[in-house]
C-alpha cells in the first residue's frame, strides 16, 4: 500500500507575526515538493494569518475543545480553528497529557469533534521512558491509541503520530529497529479495530526528527511521514526533512 508521506512541523509556543515571512518560506518548499502533504500546526494567534496565503503548506491548530462553545475560559472550539482557515489539528500531543490532565477520552472525544467541524486530525501517542525500559512500549502504545481513537476512525480524516515522549525535544530517537517495531505493533492494533481501513492510514515518527535523521526514518516501510518540531521552525531545518519525504 503506497501512503503519501505527510509532514507536519509543530510550532508548539513559537511563532509571532515577524515569523510570517519563515512560513512563507516554507510554503515555497512544500510546493517543490508536491509528493509530500506538507503542513504547520501554529500556535493560535497565527492560523488567520498563515491561512490567507495561497497554496504552499496547510495550517493546522495545536489542540481543539471536545465542546463547540461554552463556558471554558481559554479554550478554542474546532469551528472557531475551522473559521481562521485551519484545516487540521493535532489531539492528544504528550505536553498536552502532562500538562493539562487530558485523557484517551477527552482525546478521542476531541478528534470527533474535529471532525464534525471538518477538520482533519493528528492523533499523538507515546510512551515514557520508564516504559521503554521496562520493555513493554509496544503493548502501552497501541492500548494508548486504541482508548484514544474515535469511532468511525478512517484515513481520509485522520492520522497517527507515534512520538515517544523521551524523544521530544531531547535529540535522542530509538533505534531504527524500535521505530519499525512500534509502527508495525501501531499498524496491526490499528488493523484489529478498523480493520483494511489501517493498511490506507498513516502513522508519523515524531520525537526530535532533523534532516540528519528523517531519511533513515522515513525510509522505514510503516513510517507514513512525520510530525516534527524544533526542527520545523525555520525552513532552512525544515527543508531536508521534507526533501527526505520524497
Ligand atoms: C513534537 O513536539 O511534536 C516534536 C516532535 O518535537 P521535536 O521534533 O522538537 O522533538
């Protein structure tokens, strides 16, 4: 099963409206590069802007309220992302688990909600590191995805990004061979629930990713692309892993 390789930079906290030219430089990249679905998940504050741009990479928001509207202060609804010119989401980032409480419920109903708004969606999973070592990462992982993933789950709408949590931000990845391990046990959990539907959807690396090390990892048969983020900030980090997508 060919799968289009998708590559999506995550600006977490990052981004001010002086960044706007770097988006448009990584616009310019995506579109020499028209194999690979190439997007950005901005901060808030920047999806209007970054989304009246022609062409180039899409937008996407970092997180979406589970409710449409409502008394919850500081939150944003799918509709309201969808407004500003989102078209994708990421659900159920690992800082978001930590630092907000959010569970494979909330993240599951999260990604329905995305998806009654028209918004595709990225759905994070991952493992600790204490999890890791203990050696049962595979078996964590895909009993994460499989609470977190909402009904009627199908790959034109969504997508999984296996991001184990150690690597984020810290420079160090797991072998190549646990990256096949992992997105293979994600494909086959994946396979039990939605059954042929799993072969068509796409599962990211995520978890300090750069052009040193995307064309090993996207060269991995299950790796469908992946969810990157210091690296995305500036188009010249940004460009060689896209370039290795294809
Ligand atoms: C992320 O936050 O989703 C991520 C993968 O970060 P980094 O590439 O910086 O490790």
């Amino acid at each position: 099963m060919s799968r289009r390789k998708l590559v999506v930079g995550n600006w977490k906290m990052n981004g001010m409206r002086a960044h706007l030219a770097e988006i448009e430089a990584i616009d310019r990249i995506a579109d020499a590069h028209p194999a690979v679905e190439v997007g950005l998940c901005l901060p808030a504050t920047l999806v209007m802007a970054a989304s009246d741009k022609q062409g180039g990479a899409f937008i996407g928001g970092q997180d979406c309220h589970m409710n449409a509207n409502g008394a919850h202060t500081g939150c944003l609804s799918a509709q309201m992302l969808v407004e500003a010119g989102a078209t994708w989401v990421i659900v159920g980032h690992s800082e978001r688990r930590q630092d907000q409480g959010e569970t494979d419920a909330h993240i599951a109903a999260k990604a329905l909600a995305a998806r009654a708004a028209g918004l595709k969606v990225i759905l994070c999973v991952g493992e600790s590191l204490d999890v890791r070592d203990a050696g049962n990462a595979e078996a964590v992982v895909s009993a994460q995805l499989l609470a977190s993933l909402p009904d009627g789950a199908a790959a034109d709408w969504l997508a999984i990004a296996y991001e184990p949590i150690w690597a984020i931000g810290t420079g160090r990845i797991p072998t190549m061979e646990a990256v096949a391990m992992m997105h293979s046990a994600l494909r086959a959990a994946l396979a039990g629930r939605i059954g042929a539907e799993a072969d068509k959807m796409r599962i990211l690396y995520g978890g300090s990713m750069n052009g040193d090390n995307a064309t090993e990892l996207m060269a991995i048969a299950d790796v469908d692309g992946g969810l990157v983020g210091g690296a995305s900030l500036t188009a010249a980090k940004f460009e060689p892993v896209i370039a290795a997508a294809g």
